[in-house]
C-alpha cells in the first residue's frame, strides 16, 4: 500500500455555512459519517487515523468531512438537531457529485448513517455500522451522561482526557496525547457538550426497518462508551444486517485491532485484502526538526538550535511533507507527538 493524499473541498449548506471534506483514494465512492469530534488536517497526522482511511481507500474514493464547528468547517452556533447531521450529508454528497455510495458511520456517525439510509435507500449501495446504538439514552445512566457533559463544559481540558480513556483505552501513550489534543483542537468546549448531548439524545430504532441496503454491523465486545447490546439492537431491526462482535475495548475504530475492522469492512465491501507498507520514515536531522516544530520553535529558533541556516530548515519542513503527505506544521508537530512515544517506548508527559 502506497501513501496517499487527501484532496480537500468544500461544500455549502442551505445558510451558507461552509463544510469542509477531504478525499483520497480513486473508485466508488465509500462516505464516512464521522463520529464526536473531527479534524479534517489534524487527524490526517495521527499515524493510527491516517492507516486506517488509507486501507479504507484502496479501490475506493473515500469522503471524510468535518460537521459545522468543527475542524476546518465554518463555526456554527446553531441547535444541534438529527436534521443537521443529515443535511450536512446531503451537502457533501451533492459536492462531490456520488448519486449513489457506500456508507460507512463510526459512534454517533453510525446513528445518523443509519438514518439517512432508511430515508434516501436510493442512495446507499451498502451501510457499515461500527459502534453505533439505536438509543441515546441507553449510553449509560443519566447521571454519568449528566457528569460527563457538565464536566467537559466546566473543563474542556479534564473532560477530554477522560472521554480519550473511554475512546481509546488500548492505545499507546503517544497516541492517546494525540486524540486528547486533537479532540480539544477540533471544537470548542460549547461544541463539544452540544454535539454530545445530541448524541445522547437521538434515537433511531424506529426508522431502522426501513433500511433496505445491505447492512454490515461491527461492535467491539468491551466497548465502554457504546455497549455492544445496542450494536445487536442495530442489527436485529435493520433487515437482514449481519451482526459481527470483534474483540477489544476501544471505541474508535482506528485504535486498537484496527486491522480487523479494515478487514471486515473490505470483504463487506468486496474488496481485496491491503498490506501496509507505507515508508514514512525520516532521516535523523528531519526527526530533529519535526521534534522541535512540535515543541513549538520557529524556523529561526530550529535553525540557532541546529546551528544551520534557515533555509536548510524550510528545506528540510519542505521534505518532511512531502514524505508524510502533509501541508502544515500542525500536522507534523501532531505526527511527531503522536509517534515519538511508540518509537522511543517512553511515556509521553
């Protein structure tokens, strides 16, 4: 498997709120509906994020994008509705010119992919479901879902770090830091509860039997933040879903055995098997500036650190992205952070 760029777009809702997607990939369209938070640039420099859509976009065109107040897509302070989520669909669809796709939704984006296929059958060839629920209000008691959102409000820093334990339990220390920052980096803490607490509050089991599309759903068995009932009450209401239980306890597909996600979602999907041999090593002085962007140096404080010109630091920025994919200092600051800790096996403070 070769590296891969993503191409970025942008499309329009009905009030002129620009929504930003991304693809990469060539072939039919696949569409991610995406879960909590996003980053369209960001999570692209999450070594776990990245591997995972490009295994999902060999054969396929995949869509990712990022909701209204989030990521690179315009602020949005409006209320956050079911209706919302399905016209910023129609708004990516319609930009990228896909009459008809596959659908794949992960966490709350399986809830709403859900949703738009029961109500635009037309439209979708084949649905994956990872991690979703029927019900809202079965994510927990109330007064957990009630001490989440007051907490992420209060203190968008803790509340993050604690919805990163519940995400990602199995991810390594490096990564772990990363989702946490790109978590806080994709919203605002007023986002963040609003987006949640819609979460909390959607429930789609009635439209369920109306899905006619060939229906794949995929749960981890220890998922903590999604129980797996709700992932069997998924596939027992939509017609004819196949219902496979995978072993783990994170609830982002990318963290954790993603490899078995990838697998079960290809072979859904009736593409072959991938193999990741993507190189994205960097030379030992590239490391070295990359280290120092991501301690936040500019190219002037990396060049008296280094003791060489500045124009050997943009030259070497230049060459970092263009063996990574990447367009901005962010990404690889956020790259650095989140490999640096796996490959030095130490504890990222």
């Amino acid at each position: 498997m070769t590296a891969q760029r993503q191409e970025d777009g942008t499309a329009l809702l009905a009030d002129g709120t620009r929504v930003a997607f991304a693809t990469t990939g060539s072939g039919p369209c696949l569409l991610v509906v995406p879960g909590w938070l996003t980053h369209l640039e960001l999570g692209w420099a999450i070594p776990a994020d990245r591997l995972f859509y490009e295994s999902l976009a060999q054969g396929r065109t995949l869509v990712r994008y990022d909701r209204p107040g989030c990521g690179l897509s315009d602020p949005y302070d409006g209320p956050r509705t079911l209706g919302l989520e399905l016209d910023t669909i129609a708004a990516v669809v319609e930009a990228v010119g896909a009459e008809r796709f596959d659908l794949f939704g992960f966490s709350m984006g399986a809830v709403v992919a859900a949703q738009w296929a029961a109500d635009h059958p037309e439209t979708v060839s084949r649905l994956v479901l990872y991690g979703g629920w029927a019900t809202g209000t079965e994510l927990g008691d109330a007064e957990s879902r009630h001490h989440v959102l007051g907490l992420i409000g209060a203190s968008w820093g803790l509340g993050s770090d604690l919805l990163t334990d519940l995400f990602a339990p199995e991810a390594d220390a490096g990564t772990r830091r990363a989702v946490a920052d790109y978590q806080r980096a994709s919203s605002s803490p007023e986002t963040a509860v609003a987006l949640l607490a819609l979460a909390y509050d959607l429930d789609v089991r009635p439209s369920l039997p109306r899905v006619q599309a060939p229906t794949l759903v995929l749960h981890r068995r220890g998922d903590r933040a999604a129980p797996i009932a709700q992932g069997r009450v998924l596939a027992a209401e939509i017609p004819d879903a196949r219902f496979v239980e995978l072993e783990g306890r994170s609830h982002l597909p990318a963290i954790g055995d993603a490899g078995a996600v990838v697998t079960h979602v290809r072979r859904f999907l009736g593409l072959p098997a991938v193999r990741h041999d993507v190189p994205t090593g960097l030379t030992t002085r590239q490391r070295e500036v990359a280290s120092l962007v991501a301690d936040g140096l500019t190219n002037l404080e990396i060049a008296d650190r280094l003791t060489i010109s500045t124009r050997s630091v943009e030259s070497h920025l230049e060459r970092i992205r263009l063996r990574l994919g990447f367009r901005s200092r962010a990404q690889v600051a956020a790259w650095y952070v989140a490999t640096e800790a796996t490959r030095a096996g130490t504890q990222v403070r």
